[in-house]
C-alpha cells in the first residue's frame, strides 16, 4: 500500500546556549497503513524528536514530513489544528490523563473539541474496545497503571485517527499490563487501519512491529522486518 506518512530528508536541529545541536540527521522513512513501526536506540538517538515531526508537533529544520503527500510545513495554523485534532491520536509513557476528569470524560475530550455529535457513546464505545467499561466513572487516581494507559490508548483512538503516535507506551508498566497494551497497538492497526509509530527501549514492544528502525545518533543505522 502507499505511504500514510512519509519523512522525506528530515533533519532537525536545535540552539543549545547559542551552538546548534543536531538531533537528527537525513532521516527518509515511509509507513502504510495497518503497519506498526517501532522506532528502537538509546535515550537521546532522537526518537521522541521524530515522533513529534510525524505527529506534526513540530517541523523539520531541513527536508519535509508528508501525510497523503502532503507536507505538514504547508499547513495553516487551522488545518495543522485540525490534522492533531481529528487525523493523528498521541500516546504517551507518562499516560498525560487529567485527573480531575473521569476516564470516559478523557476519552470523550477529544470528540468535544472537535464538537463531534454524540461523543459520550463514541467514548464508551472505545471504553468498552479497551475493555474498561467498567471503569467509565472512575477518576484516573481510582485506575492502575495499566488502566490509565488502556484509557490513553482509547481517547487516542476514539476519532479513528489515521496515525497512531505512541512514545515509549510500555515504560512504565509491567509485562503483563504492557502486554496488554501492545495487544491493543496491534488490533488499532489491523482493526482501525491506523498507521502506528512507536518509540521503545523494549525488544517485546519492538517485536510486534511489521518494521523496526534503529536510531543511532540521530541517524538510521538499519532498518528491518
């Protein structure tokens, strides 16, 4: 299938006190979608960096990132709003729930501010999917952290994003809550058709990737299935 999310040449550099600092260098990589794709390295190899362009969160010093051939740095302030807000879905390792909102009330936030109809039954829809249902009016401080990241995964898959950005999403979980988690990753590929990229340390969550990148240094040293 074609590339859902392309990176072209990317290179990204930083002002460290004055002196740039380049965190990644001529990065070309293209995923389709229902493929998971697992970004692998050492802390500091520019992994989350590479997330945040693909995720058009930020923009490439050089080269461009194009979904359905199109490049993010071209978009308006409004379309990159309405690109995050109804085409990309982020998950993080540090769940980023609010805690003074219910799960279901984290899941649903993002049909509310996108002013979709009937957004409590969507997000209990993604509730059910990520089997806590049960847990709908429960405060993320009443939730495990396993819990908490099933929530994350469904309020970041409750619009049916086409991209699917998970940043490290098993580090802080134990095996069996982190295997669930990747299960879940799994199906919003194969089920949702999501384009997923992931960043891990973790060779179980690099395992259920269809193609593994290592990062070195800002730099692809190898990529394989």
């Amino acid at each position: 299938m074609p590339a859902r999310l392309e990176l072209r040449g990317v290179s990204k550099t930083y002002r460290n006190g004055g002196q740039p600092a380049e965190v990644l260098h001529d990065i070309t990589l293209a995923v389709a979608p229902g493929a998971v794709t697992a970004l692998v390295g050492r802390s500091g190899c520019g992994k989350t960096t590479l997330l945040h362009l693909a995720g058009a969160m930020d923009f490439p010093t050089a080269g461009e990132v194009l979904i359905d051939g199109r490049s993010t740095g071209s978009l308006s302030d409004a379309e990159l709003t309405a690109l995050r807000r109804t085409r990309v879905g982020f998950v993080f390792q540090f769940f980023q729930l609010l805690p003074t909102l219910t799960a279901l009330e984290n899941v649903e936030l993002p049909l509310v501010l996108a002013r979709v109809p009937n957004s409590a039954a969507l997000a209990g829809d993604r509730l059910r999917w990520v089997g806590l249902e049960e847990k709908a009016a429960s405060l993320p401080y009443q939730l495990s952290g396993g819990q908490m990241q099933r929530v994350a995964i469904a309020r970041a898959l409750v619009h049916s994003p086409d991209i699917l950005i998970a940043d490290e999403p098993t580090g802080n979980l134990d095996t069996a809550s982190g295997d669930q988690v990747l299960g879940l990753l799994r199906e919003a590929a194969t089920k949702f058709g999501a384009t997923v990229l992931m960043a891990t340390h973790s060779a179980e969550a690099a395992a259920i990737a269809s193609v593994r990148v290592n990062l070195r240094d800002g730099r692809i040293q190898s990529t394989g299935s």
